[in-house]
C-alpha cells in the first residue's frame, strides 16, 4: 500500500503524531555522545531489521531475499553477478540466498546462454503469490516505522536519510580510496632498497 493510498494518513497529513512515551531501550554510552546521530541509525536500523525478519520469517524468507524476489519481479531474469551489483551483496551472500530461494520453489537457476560462466536466476510463477505477501510484509513495515508521523514528516524523513545516505557513500568512497593508497604506499615502502 502507498503512502498516499493509507486512509491512516489522508484524513489528517499535517496533524502532530500523538503523544506516546519514548521507546528507546538502548541508553546513550557516555563514549557515544560524540556520535548521537549514528547511534540513533544503530538503534532504528536493529529495530527496523528486527522487525523485518519477523514478518518475513512468516513466510519462509530470510532478510534479503525479499530484496532478490523484487528485482526479480521487477527487471526479470538476471544473471546472478548482476543481482550481486543491484543489492550491493557480495557473491557468497547472494550464492546462499539463490540456493534457498531455489530450494522454495521460488526461483530457477539456468545457465547464461552468453557466458557460460554466468547463471541467470528467474522468478518462477510459484514466486507471484510470494509477490503480493511481500508487498504486504513491506506495507506493514512502512506502516510501523511511520505510523505516527504526518505526510510531511515523512517527506522531510525521506529528504534527511538521502542527504545521511550520500554522506555516507561518500565517506565509504573516501575510505576505500584511502585504504587503497595506503595500500599502494606499503607496497611501494617494502619495495624500496635497504640501507
């Protein structure tokens, strides 16, 4: 369900979210004050993962593997390499997830008619009523992590974590390209001739 099809929302999309005592279970260490920001994601994003994989264990998948199924949907048949690329996974990670999904019925594996180092992966028609669970599982996890905010929170939400998510592909990019040149650096000091 869409954020603007949720009855939930429409009748009220500037009223201020009711009033609910705070949540949070996991104190603030001292050694974390620097880090207030960051500690607020590891909290949203254990309970945000936590939640997931107990609506998604309802139907027999593991997290992730909803990741997998959607773009399947979505884009079709794709060679196993690329799936690795769209979800940012790694080949070990992904080579597990396709063989459960496999081994539910939900996906085929084929070779790459084009590259016989390839498998394509393709959703199977068992895999359509999994769809529709899927998006409901992820309609009710929409609901639980904005179920008491205003459409304009969720805008101004959604404007905050992209600005956070760039900031932080960009310091993963700064540290891979450091890690990179210390790396090039090493290598260069142990080849340099003893004195």
């Amino acid at each position: 369900m869409s954020r603007a099809a949720n009855p939930k929302k429409q009748g009220r999309p500037n009223q201020p979210p009711k009033e609910t005592p705070a949540a949070s279970t996991v104190p603030v260490p001292g050694s974390a004050q620097a880090g207030p920001v960051s500690h607020a994601i590891f909290r949203v994003a254990r309970l945000h993962r936590m939640i997931a994989g107990q609506l998604l264990r309802r139907v027999g998948l593991h997290l992730g593997q909803e990741l997998v199924m959607m773009h399947l949907w979505e884009l079709g048949p794709q060679r196993q390499t690329d799936l690795v690329r769209l979800i940012d996974s790694d080949a070990a990670t992904m080579t597990r997830s396709i063989k459960r999904l496999e081994n539910a019925g939900f996906v085929r594996r084929r070779p790459c008619p084009d590259d016989k180092r390839a498998t394509i992966i393709e959703p199977t028609a068992a895999s359509q009523a999994l769809r529709r669970e899927v998006e409901r599982i992820w309609a009710e996890l929409e609901d639980a992590s904005t179920g008491d905010l205003t459409l304009d929170q969720v805008t101004e939400t959604l404007e905050t974590l992209r600005r956070v998510e760039t900031s932080l592909a960009r310091a993963a990019a700064h540290a891979d390209g450091s890690a990179a040149h210390d790396a090039n650096t090493a290598d260069a000091v142990r080849k340099l001739p003893s004195t």
